[in-house]
C-alpha cells in the first residue's frame, strides 16, 4: 500500500468508477433529491460522511467479528444492521450538537440507511480486499464521486425547467435522460490512470 | 380486498418501477441481459412476497420506533437465503448479478411495500400485494433487459437458451452505447415517459365519457 495506490482508489471513486455514472448505487436519492441545489450539497455531504464512517466500521466488524468467528454469511444482516446504528448515532449526536445542520438534512439524514451507495461500498470494500486505510479512503472518495454527480446533476435540473420538451417527459424521465447524458460524458474519464 | 384491482396497480397503474419511481438503481444496473433480468426479478419477486408476508403477520406485535429496523432484519434474512442458495444452484447469475443481489436489501420497493402496505394490511392482502408488485418489478426488467440486450449487442437469451444467445443483428451493426451505463438511464426514462403519456391519455379518456 502506498500513497500512489491511494490516489489511483480515490481517481477511480470519483471520475472513473463513479458510483452513480457507472455502477448505479445510490440512484434512488440521487433521482429523489436533487430537485434544489442545496438540498443536494447536503445530502451529498451526509452521504460522503456516514460513507467513509460506514466503510471504517464495516471493516472492523468484518475483520475482528465475522472472520473470527466464522460468520461471513451474516454479512449482509450484520452491515445493514451497522449501518442503520450508525446513521441512528449520527442522527442523535448531530440533533444534540449541531442543531442546524440537523435541521438542514431533515428527512434525508435517516433515508442514508436505504442508500445503496452506503451497503454497496461495505460490501464493495470486502470484494475487493481493501485493508483498513484503503476501504475508509475508497468510502470518503466513493462519497465526494455521490457529491459531485448530485451537486452537477442538481444544477442541471434545475436549468431544466426553462426547457422545451414534450409534455409527458415532465419530471423523472427527462432527469433519467439527462443523468444519461452526464453518464455520457463521465465515459470520457474511463482509462484514465495518472498514478496507476 | 379486490384482487382484480391489486393485479392492475401493481402491473400497470401503480408499477413499482414506471410510476412510483423505487429500485431504479437495480433496474438500470443489471438489465444488460435477458438472464440477469429474469434472474433479478424472480430474485425480488420472492423476497418481497416473503417479507410481505412476515411483516403483515408480526405488525400488531412491532413496536411503532423500531418498526424500520424490524422490517431490514427480516428483509436482510431472506435476501441472504436467496443470496446463498443463487451461490450454490446457479452461480452464473450470482457472479452476473455480483453486489446488487446483496442490495436487494436496501432495494426501495420492498422496504416501501412494507412501510405503504403490509404495515396496514392483513397477510392475504399482503401477500397479493407482494406477488403482483414484484411481476409489475420483473416486468419492467424483461421489457428493458430484452430491448438493451436485441439492440445493444444483438442477441437474445444469452445464457438462457444458449451460452451466446441467438445472433439475431449482426455482430457489427448493435449499439453498444445500450448496454453501457448512458443506456440504461436513457431506457428507462424513455420507458416512464411512455408509461406517463399511456396514463394521462387513459385519464383523458375517461373524464371525457364521464362528462358526456
């Protein structure tokens, strides 16, 4: 592991393997909130945060509780599980100490527990044999690739509206088809190894 | 409950994928082959009828907090049957399939269902609701796994009928760019805009009659 490799996991987390432009994880909040541009940040933010806590903690329960004892096919039980304590905690330390961040994120802070990104980067992580650094490294990159689609998304959609299309396009089909045309363009990135 | 009613929401007036927007990421993901698709809609399909089922059963003895949490255990246990059992009796799929059969767990439609439905319903109902809410779900996926897989690469029933396929256009002429990511945010945008235009005009149609 080197600082190189590092750089290479968190190039591919956000342009190349973008989650959302080229694996579909985390479609479903992506789809659903990104009608306003600040509502996008801050979902996006929440996500890169409970990502990167999610993968440390996964990691370490994997490690240390399900190979130990010989579990691994609790796995998908025990990580869901993790994960909504996680964004549970989270959601009760943010309501006691920051009050309006915790008023910001509203609903869309306990929506993090069904986000596949979340699931699908603990469970990504483990695939790939991550160590410890590279699985936190891979959810906080992973994380930032969520909030650069929402946030580019969100101002596209919201220019949307001026647009001349046909009637029965309204709402998600013409998002479906610009968040297509953005996967288009992030196809650009796809062989790009600087520090590969 | 009205069972011939239940049958036409979930299929078309109130399809999981087309009008209430849930599960899209798995929609688009795996529906590069008719053989993913199959595979992934029966996959839902069995999991949501078995969790409807539980879920309607225990949701007088739930305590109303912890009620999500209960919903994901009993979600997450069936997904991991299915899960394993794919691993031993048909590991192609579990491979083409990969991580997204895990994800079935945090899979909108079932966590929705539970939440909208059974968490109100009894088990009869419930169960219904399950089995014609996941055909509506495998529907939508043969629509787009059948149209990306003909046009995107050019075949049919790739690992179904044979490992191949049946060549049905010639290797050269296939759009690619369907089977990619672009292709399946792009079908499925197209799919919900037909989906919205058949339902508006249906609408027109009968406040005409009725007005008349």
């Amino acid at each position: 592991m080197s600082i190189t490799s590092l750089l290479s996991i968190s190039m591919g987390a956000i342009l190349v393997n973008n989650f959302i432009f080229s694996q579909f994880l985390g479609c479903c909040p992506f789809l659903g909130v990104s009608k306003k541009l600040d509502t996008a940040v801050g979902m996006g933010i929440a996500v890169t945060f409970v990502m990167g806590l999610a993968s440390a903690v996964t990691w370490i329960v994997n490690q240390f509780i399900l190979v130990r004892f010989d579990l691994l096919y609790m796995q998908t039980v025990v990580f869901i599980l993790v994960i909504a304590a996680l964004v549970q905690f989270i959601e009760m330390f943010l309501q006691k100490s920051m009050p309006s961040l915790y008023t910001a994120l509203g609903i869309y802070l306990p929506l993090i527990t069904t986000n596949c990104a979340v699931l699908g980067v603990a469970l990504l992580n483990i695939q790939n044999n991550y160590s410890f650094i590279e699985s936190v490294v891979y959810g906080i990159t992973g994380g930032l690739g969520f909030l650069l689609a929402i946030v580019l998304f969100a101002a596209v959609r919201e220019r949307n509206v001026f647009a001349d299309y046909p009637k029965c396009f309204d709402g998600f089909p013409i998002a479906l088809i610009t968040a297509g045309l953005m996967a288009l363009s992030f196809m650009g990135f796809s062989g790009l190894s600087v520090w590969g | 409950m009205n069972i011939g009613k239940q049958f036409k929401e979930g299929l078309i007036t109130n399809n999981p994928v087309l009008v209430q927007v849930l599960g899209t990421c798995s929609t688009m993901a795996i529906t590069t082959s008719f053989f993913n698709g199959l595979g992934m809609g029966l996959s839902v399909l069995i999991i949501l009828t078995l969790s409807n089922i539980i879920i309607s059963a225990i949701r007088k003895i739930v305590p109303d907090k912890i009620r999500i949490a209960m919903f994901i255990v009993v979600i997450a246990c069936f997904v991991t049957c299915v899960d394993l059992l794919l691993q031993a009796f048909i590991p192609d799929l579990s491979k083409a399939l990969g991580v997204f059969l895990p994800l079935i767990v945090v899979n909108c439609i079932i966590l929705g269902r539970a939440e909208a439905f059974c968490y109100k319903n009894g088990v009869v109902a419930s169960t219904f609701d399950g089995i014609f809410q996941g055909l509506g779900y495998t529907a939508v996926l043969m629509v787009m796994s059948v149209f990306r897989e003909l046009f995107g690469s050019g075949t049919f029933g790739a690992g179904v009928i044979s490992p191949d396929g049946i060549r049905i256009i010639p290797e050269q002429f296939p759009a690619k760019l369907l089977t990619l990511p672009v292709g399946g945010f792009i079908c499925l945008g197209f799919l919900i805009a037909i989906m919205q235009w058949a339902l508006t005009k249906s609408k027109n149609k009968t406040e005409k009659e009725e007005s008349k």
